[in-house]
C-alpha cells in the first residue's frame, strides 16, 4: 500500500493506495467508525458489487451498515438526493463527530461530501472511490457540489475529508469505457506541469486501460501526489495554482452542458476533449507548436477518448457552445478564465480570452 499525505493546514489526511482496502474497511477506518452502525452512500451498481464485502468487515468489528443506495450516473448530483441523503443521515442520528462513508465514483463522494458539510454544520466523512477518476482526482481535494440546471458543480462547498481509501481492485469492476474517462485526469497531470509524466502515458496508457495492474498502480499514486501537491498550496483556490487542475474543463464542462450531462458524453471524455480543444486553442494563439498539440490529440485517441469535436453530432454553434462557459465558477467579474498551453507540462492561467475568440474557435473546430 502506498499513502500520500494531504498536508492540508490543520486538517491533514491520507490518501492510501493498495489492493483489497474496500475489504478491509473497518481496520481502514479504525477508532473513526464510532458507533455500530455506519452510514454508507453509494449507487446501485457499487452497492452490488461491493456491498457484501463491506457488510463482512463491518460484521467481523460488529458493526453494521446503514445504506442509501441511489440511482447510479451524474443525474444523481442534485437538489432532490442532496436533500434525501440529508434527511437520512438526520434519521439516522448522525453526529458531528461522526464518519459518514461515500463508496462510489466521482458523484457519490461529491454529493455525500455536499451533505456532510452542511449536516450540522459540518459532519466527517471518508472518500471510498471505486472509479479511475475519482481516484485520482474528485476523491482528493475537498471540492463537493450537486449539479443545477444552470451547470455542472455550481452549488456545493469545500469540504475535506478525513481520509481516502483508493483500492485498486475497483478499478476491475469498471467498463472500460468509465475506465478510459478517468484516465482523462490522469494525463491532465503530465500536461499541467510534468512532461515526463505525459511521455510515461504515452509508453503505459494503453496497457493501463488494459489491465496492467502495475501501471494502475503508478498512475493513481502518482496523480494523487501530483493533486495533494497543489491542493496543499491553494486549498481553496485563491492563488491560481488550484485552479490548473481544471485544465480541459472549461471546454469539456460546454460540451456536458450541451450533452444534458448524461451517458452521451461521460465527465471524464469531455476533459479529454476539452485538452485537446485548449491545445489547439493555444496553437492558435501561437503559444505552443501545433505539432505538440497533435501529440496530445493523437494520445486522446490512441485511447479511445474522444478527440474531435466533430465526432459528436453536436447541432450547435459556436457562440452557443462558447455561451455555456459564461456559467463557469472561473468566470470573474464578466471575464473568462481560461487555461492554456506554453508546451505539454506547462499550463497556465489567462484572463485576456473573450468569449468572441472562443466562438471562432469552437466554429472552426466545428466544421474542420
């Protein structure tokens, strides 16, 4: 097992990397599960695949598992399961002093985050993500939100947890398609700010999404250390230096928007897309060679990510597409933050991008 520190001031936690974590639960959790019956979040699909191992780690520390077992997909991050998974742990007799547990992908530890930081001002809770992306990204950080029909993550607050228990073996249980959208957070981190890590998911990707066990293992330590480095230096995004993490999201989060946030096009594949596009954006401008955004068009797809806007179908314009980022939580006084490229590992934070500029672009991009 690998454990990465999150040296967050005055309330540092352990991101833990290993094999068999979700079985081992209750030792994982320790004198952090307080009372005999555990409140556990998750989604039908997660329930059935893990529900009984956790059941038997409980049962061996004699405890029990109270679960709220939601719909699985993004249309579960909303107002109405915010407010039911509250009510619940209010029933429950949740205290502040207690753990509330969030087994699932990138929707369950964001909306059980959500509930845990308004439950009584403030409850615990421990991040057990079973997908690639929520490993190596929604899992760490803090950041917990619902969705709203004005976009993605708008509503929600920071709110870290207490520990993180990423077990490898989930990563078995995953289609390869979700598999493959969380890989999109995965070669973001070479981008932003480590080409060596790009180059080693060129040589490893492919073999990673097809089950080699050690190259999951390198990548998931590896993007956690990268985000646990940054998150610790600007928890709360105030500097700038968070706000790289969300490199391809400005893109990706207008196609989700014009997708309906649904199945057609998955959280992590418009990332994917979304770098691609902020590549090409800034091969335009003339910051980076176009060649090396190829590059990272030519990985996306060597994936099987999307990596042409075209491919969509989308019936939409540019400026509609470009319009969608007016609702992004990076908007500023009316201005448009975006983040673009000098060169593969070397991403950056500009304000000077209108939103004409973007229409052009994303028109061009359309009818390439």
């Amino acid at each position: 097992m690998t454990t990465i520190p999150v040296d967050i001031a005055g309330r540092p936690y352990e991101v833990r990397v290993g094999h068999g974590l979700i079985g081992d639960l209750a030792q994982q959790c320790g004198a952090r599960l307080r009372k005999a019956v555990v409140p556990i979040v998750t989604d039908v699909n997660v329930h059935a695949a893990w529900g009984a191992a956790v059941e038997a780690s409980l049962a061996a520390a004699g405890k029990q598992a109270a679960w709220q077992v939601l719909p699985a997909g993004e249309s579960s991050k909303s107002w109405e399961n915010l407010i039911l998974v509250v009510n619940w742990l209010l029933a429950l007799e949740v205290e502040r002093g207690d753990h509330i547990i969030a087994l699932g992908g990138g929707v369950i530890g964001d909306l059980t985050g959500f509930a845990a930081s308004m439950l009584k001002r403030g409850c615990h809770f421990v991040q057990v993500p079973t997908t690639l992306l929520a490993q190596v990204d929604s899992s760490v950080g803090g950041k917990t939100a619902i969705n709203t029909p004005a976009g993605k993550n708008l509503v929600g607050a920071f709110h870290q947890p207490s520990l993180v228990l990423a077990d490898l073996d989930a990563l078995s249980t995953l289609p390869r398609r979700e598999l493959a959208a969380g890989y999109a957070e995965v070669f973001k981190y070479g981008l932003i700010d480590d080409a060596d890590f790009f180059a080693w998911c060129e040589a490893h990707g492919p073999a990673l999404l097809s089950g080699d066990v050690a190259a999951r293992e390198v990548a998931v330590a590896h993007s956690v250390a990268a985000k646990a480095r940054i998150v610790a230096q600007d928890e709360f995004e105030t500097t700038g230096l968070r706000a790289l993490l969300n490199l391809g999201h400005t893109f990706g989060h207008a196609l989700e928007a014009e997708t309906g946030f649904g199945e057609r096009l998955l959280h992590g594949e418009a990332v994917a897309l979304g770098c691609v596009l902020a590549a090409r954006f800034s091969a335009r401008r003339g910051l980076m060679a176009a060649e090396e955004a190829e590059r990272i068009a030519a990985h996306v797809a060597a994936v099987g990510l999307p990596a042409d806007i075209r491919a969509l179908g989308l019936n939409v314009s540019g400026a509609q597409l470009a319009a969608h980022m007016l609702h992004d939580k990076k908007v500023d006084a009316g201005r448009l933050a975006f983040l673009l490229m000098r060169g593969i590992g070397q991403t950056f934070l500009t304000k000077d991008v209108t939103l004409e500029e973007v229409s052009a672009f994303l028109s061009d991009q359309l009818q390439a």
